[in-house]
C-alpha cells in the first residue's frame, strides 16, 4: 500500500508516563504503516522540560502558531510529589496553560459515544460538547496564607501612577488565606468568537453560563460581552441556521443539562469548564472516551486526549506487567490534527484517512473488542472482549486495513 504523503508539517508534542508508552504504539500500529508522516517534533515529557527550564513547551506553541495544527501527548503538571521524584528544579507550570495562554485559545471538549454503552443520565442521546475558557481565573490566580490578624485589600493603580481604586477585601480577626484572579476583556472576546463560530461551524446551540447574580463585576462581564458580540456578529447567522444562543445562570444551567437529551455547546469559564467536562464524560461512559480540541481565534488549532498521564497504569508498565490502557482519545487526537492538516492543504486522501481511523475504532469496539475500563460499562448481555492496549490497537489496524484496501 502506497503511504499518503503530507506536505505541510504538524506540530508533534511528545508527553509522559502511560500515554507516552501509548503515543509511540499508536504511531507504529495505525500511523506509521499508513502515512509518510511529516510533523516538527518536540518533547514535552517532564524530563526535557526540566532539561530546556521548560522552554521547549513555548517552542512548541510558537510552532503551532507557525503551521497552524499540533497534536498533543497528555503531560504532567508537577505537584511537590512529582517535583521530588523526577528531582526538579521548579515547580514547572502546566504546558496545556502556557500553550492556551499563548495561542489565546479556547478548549471544546466532547465525548466519543458507541452504541453498547449509554449514558449514565438516561435521557441524553446526543453529546454534549464543553467550551472552557481556557486563560485566568483560579489558574493565574494570585494566593495568599494569611498568618495573622490584618486587613487584606484590592488595589488597583493606573498606568500614570494613580490609585483609582481600593476596598477592603476582609479584616482577618485570625489567620485564613487569600485569593485574587483576574480575567481581560480581550481573552472574553477571544472566547466568545470562538464558542459562535464552533456553533455555527457544527450547527449546534450555544448555551453560556455564569453567576453574575453574585458576581456582578467579573461574571457579569462575560455575560455582556458574549451578548454583545452576538447580537453584532452573530445572530443572524443564528437565525438562518435555526440554532440558538441562551444564556442562564450556571446553577440553573447544570439543571437544564441534567433534563436535556444533549446536542449542543456548553460554554464555561474557566474553572467551571474544567470540572463540568469531567463531569459530562464520566456521565457519557469515561474520562478516556474524551476528545479535546484547543481553538484559537486565527483558527490554529491543537488536538489531544481530555485525560491525564495515567500515572497507575505506568507504574505497572515499569515492571514489565501488560496493560489495558484505553488509547481512543489520543488516536482520535492523531486523526482530528490529520484531517485539519489535510482540510488545510487541500490533501483529500489525509482527510479519508483520518475518517476511515475513526470509523476503524468505533467498529472495533462495536464489535465487542474493548480495553477493560469500558467492560463494565456496556448494556447488559452485550458480548465483550476484553483485550490489552497493543491487542486492541492491532484489532482497529485490522479494519482500517479493511476500509483502506
């Protein structure tokens, strides 16, 4: 078989642990024989982050930038456990921020569904698709242990020196601690565009949520600008396409998710964002079943799995034990940052291929072959296989060989 050809690179960004045992296995079983890959590598396991002060992250999303599409292995974000066993230097921040921060992108989020395993909330039937404001928040949030009694403020001085603002936050009769975030209008205006166009690009509604009942500054601030930039940009693209933007409060909005039969944008801020799409995935079957996609407002665009290193899984690797680690996510990573590619420059025979890869893994696991963590989540009387990670993936080269041939 003839391997497709790419002219363009993509940007590769190698990760840790587990997933970066199943990233090289992906390649050599469902990549590798198929595609004469073309991509600019970087590492972004924790050693060579350590290695390069963790200038190989900025590198990798400047290169993103560059060509337009990346792919992304999941990475540790240090905690002081991790900084004592891999002997770091720094408590390094987490790549996918310093990656979202600089492409100033916004994180959509949505589950990958088979036929034999049904949502745990029995009314969904269609996926529900989180956009997490991906900048401020609690993650660039500024903290403080307060060892004593004393008064905590909120300042605010101007570019000429003038202090124009100050508030007692709270007068500490003992100790507590202290948060200050922040968010810019020009990252609100970033991720608003990119919740509109994602909508109108998948025809979907747009539901937006917040609390600016009781935050009636920052939340609030959000509220007005998504309704502003949608009644000047995009309602009557709205309208033409017969879907809807709502906004409703983000208590009220998880009850409405909870009644919804799903098939549509949910979109969060930040921290919100983070834990509705854990919530959203565990309830459609698993973490691992979770694709992740990074959109920025010149369209550059970075693919990888919603899940983590799968720290438990390595450890067994490590002696010598067989694991049955689900690759789905980070395979459907790979085929999405194919098909932009190939979208991009105009490669059709990329496109078919990403789609037959796809296509190839749900049939895989529609016709009971499956990694042990979806076993106990099929409909009763479905017969399953279950296999190990390498079994899995060669079960999913044997049909795209199939569908190639």
């Amino acid at each position: 078989m003839q391997k497709i050809k790419m002219t363009t690179p993509l940007v590769e960004m190698d990760g840790d642990e587990m997933t970066r045992v199943l990233w090289a296995m992906i390649k050599d079983e469902l990549i590798h024989p198929f595609v004469e890959l073309n991509t600019e590598y970087y590492d972004l396991g924790l050693v060579e982050r350590e290695r390069t002060k963790d200038k190989v992250t900025f590198d990798s999303a400047y290169a993103t930038k560059k060509y337009g599409v990346a792919v992304k292995c999941a990475t540790i974000t240090p905690n002081r456990q991790r900084v004592e066993e891999y002997n770091l230097s720094e408590m390094w921040k987490s790549p996918n921020g310093t990656i979202r921060a600089i492409l100033d992108g916004t994180v959509f989020r949505a589950p990958i569904l088979i036929d034999s395993i049904r949502p745990a909330v029995r009314n969904w039937k269609a996926p529900i698709t989180i956009a997490r404001h991906a900048y401020g928040d609690v993650y660039k949030a500024t903290e403080y242990r307060v060892p004593t009694q004393g008064k905590a403020e909120l300042v605010f001085t101007d570019k000429d020196g003038n202090e124009t603002f100050r508030e007692t936050v709270y007068d500490f009769e003992c100790p507590g601690v202290l948060q200050s975030q922040y968010n810019k209008d020009n990252s609100i205006r970033s991720f608003a565009h990119a919740c509109f166009q994602y909508a109108i690009d998948t025809k979907q509604d747009l539901w937006f949520s917040t609390k600016d009942t009781i935050s009636k500054q920052y939340d609030q601030t959000f509220k007005l600008i998504f309704q502003e930039i949608y009644e000047a940009s995009y309602k009557e693209k709205f309208e033409e396409l017969g879907i809807e933007y709502f906004y409703t409060l983000i208590d009220d909005a998880v009850a409405r998710v909870i009644r919804s039969e799903g098939g549509f944008i949910w979109a969060c801020k930040n921290y919100d964002g983070d834990v509705m799409s854990d919530m959203v995935s565990t309830a459609f079957g698993s973490l691992a079943m979770m694709t992740s996609v990074l959109v920025a407002p010149d369209g550059t665009t970075e693919y990888e799995a919603a899940h983590g290193t799968v720290t438990r899984h390595y450890y067994r690797y490590l002696k010598g034990e067989t694991t049955s680690t689900n690759p789905m996510a980070t395979i459907f990573a790979w085929s999405g940052a194919l098909r932009k590619r190939g979208q991009l420059d105009g490669l059709g025979d990329l496109v078919d291929f990403a789609d037959k890869l796809e296509a190839a893994c749900l049939q895989t696991l529609n016709d009971g072959i499956m990694t042990k963590d979806l076993v106990g989540l099929v409909v009763p009387g479905t017969q399953v296989t279950s296999v190990n990670s390498l079994e899995f993936l060669k079960a999913i080269r044997e049909r795209l060989e199939a569908a190639l041939a």
